[in-house]
C-alpha cells in the first residue's frame, strides 16, 4: 500500500488527475486488467495473493 495521496510528475510535463490511481485492492484484482490479457498466457500474470500484476517472467524470482 502507497502513501502517495498525489500524482506526480517529472520535468514539464502535467500530472494525471489523482483519480487515475488505483488502490492496492483495485490493483490486487486482474479484472481491472482485461486488456492486459491475464491470464491467458500474455506477457502479464496475476499470481494468487498478489497486489498487482507481475509480468510472466517475475514469477518464482
């Protein structure tokens, strides 16, 4: 879980709005990724008990 109650932005450009966010049980769930193809074998996985997605090659290190 973040602390961060802003965006943050480097340089010139402009922040996202701080609605963009998810929270860490927004994150922790994968149907908040359906584009992200999880888990059917894309480059993306959510492991059980994760709090976010990992990509495939994470797993297990």
């Amino acid at each position: 879980m973040t602390t961060q109650t802003s965006a943050f932005t480097i340089g010139n450009g402009t922040a996202p709005p701080d609605t963009n966010g998810l929270t860490t049980t927004q994150m922790s769930n994968a149907s908040n990724f359906l584009d992200w193809s999880i888990p059917a074998g894309g480059v993306w996985a959510m492991p059980a008990g994760a709090t976010h997605p990992l990509l495939q090659w994470q797993q297990g290190h």
